[in-house]
C-alpha cells in the first residue's frame, strides 16, 4: 500500500508539475540579473531549474529590506525630499529605498508570472515613495507576461491618475482589486488610507477592520492604530 500511496503521490506532482509547465518559456540563465544577495543561493537554485524557490528568498530579502527603517538598513535620503526612517500610519515605507525596484525587477527574471511582487512594488514605489514613472516600469513589465491581465492594468491606471492627483479616480480604479485575496495588504491600507482623507470616515474604517485580519503584522498594527485615531471601535 505504501508504494501505491507513493505512486499516486508522484503521479499528482507530475501532473501538477505538467500544469505549471503551460506557460511560455522563461527567461535564459544568461538574461537574468541577480543582486549580491542571490548571487549565490539564487544562481544555485535557478540552475536546479528552481525558479520559483529563487524568487520567493529574493522576495523574503525584500520585505526584509522594505520593512527596516531607513535609519537601520543603511539607507539615506535621496535628495528628493524622500527622507528616511519615517514609520507613522501617513507614511509607513516612505524615504528613498533605491533598491526596491530593481529588486522586484530581479525577482521577476525568475518567475515573470508571479503577480504579487509586482502590485505591491508598484503600491509601493507610486503611492508611498512617490515615485511613479518606476511603478509604471514595473507594472509594464509584467504586462510583458500577461498582457491583459486586470489587476496590472487596474493598478496602471491607478498609478495614472495618481499622477494626475485624482484621488478619488485612483479609489475608484484600485477597490475592486480588494476582493481579491492575491492582492497585497498594502493595497488595501493605501485605498483606506485614501478614503480616509477624502473624509470617508465609515469606508475608511471598513477596511481598516478588514486588515486586522490580515495575517500581515505590520498593517494589523497600523490600522489599530488608524482606528485608535479615528476613535473607532476595533
């Protein structure tokens, strides 16, 4: 019974393996940019022909690197008025953060069909970092592999009218992206985060409510705290 068991096993991951596989080819070992950190656990795995492993500890790295004040990781201001360090509610991950699109580049040369680096580089770098024309290059990016892919092209928009200082235009192009639970946390405590300063008090808190039970730490503890402000019951 064992060796059937074990059969079975192997025959779904074969199967699940051959399902995975439908998908254009990725990019060659060659073409690929891997940061100082990768360059030898990612290049190992990618040669094993483990890419989605090699972008998954890229994308630890990130986090890792997006979630340490600036102050702590080495990092300074840019000269562009994006300064460092500042971890309140109104600016969590704002300062300069050069890295983190090139970063989320790399991530996406080892697995170009990973969606959710994308929207929450893109979040990150036009939203918080204030810096557009980078989140629109990612977001091209992925497009490159999924060309009509919703989210990408809601969250382009978005990033869009951003620009153009619309901020009801951006709630509007990003809230039906919150049903879906690929989309990042981040996501959603920036649409909040909106509502809240155009004085949409009850939808603000809403979706504060909602992020408490998220199983993300970090926007847990600022959306109690976003509720704490607004004199709202958790």
């Amino acid at each position: 019974m064992k060796e059937v068991a074990l059969a079975l096993a192997l025959l779904a991951a074969a199967q699940g393996l051959a399902a995975r596989s439908v998908r254009p080819p990725y990019p060659a070992l060659d073409q690929m940019r891997l940061g100082a950190e990768d360059a030898v656990t990612g290049a190992a795995l990618l040669s094993l022909g483990m890419r989605r492993l090699a972008a998954d500890l890229a994308f630890i790295r990130l986090l890792i690197y997006y979630g340490t004040p600036e102050d702590e990781g080495g990092a300074h201001d840019d000269g562009h008025g994006h300064g460092s360090g500042t971890h309140g509610e109104e600016d969590y991950g704002a300062g300069c953060y050069a890295e983190l699109g090139p970063r989320i580049q790399r991530i996406l040369d080892m697995d170009p069909f990973w969606k959710y680096p994308v929207l929450y580089g893109a979040g990150a770098l036009a939203f918080n970092l204030k810096r557009p024309e980078e989140a629109l290059a990612l977001l091209r990016q992925g497009l490159a592999a999924a060309p009509r892919d919703p989210q990408y092209l809601s969250t382009l928009a978005a990033v869009g009218l951003q620009q153009r200082g619309d901020t009801a235009q951006v709630i509007g192009e990003l809230t039906p992206l919150l049903a879906d639970p690929e989309t990042p946390t981040m996501i959603k405590h920036l649409v909040a985060f909106m509502n809240q300063r155009l004085g949409r008090r009850e939808e603000a808190i809403r979706l504060y409510r909602e992020i408490l039970d998220s199983r993300d730490d970090s926007y847990r503890a600022l959306a109690r705290e976003a509720l704490g402000r607004m004199k709202a019951p958790v």
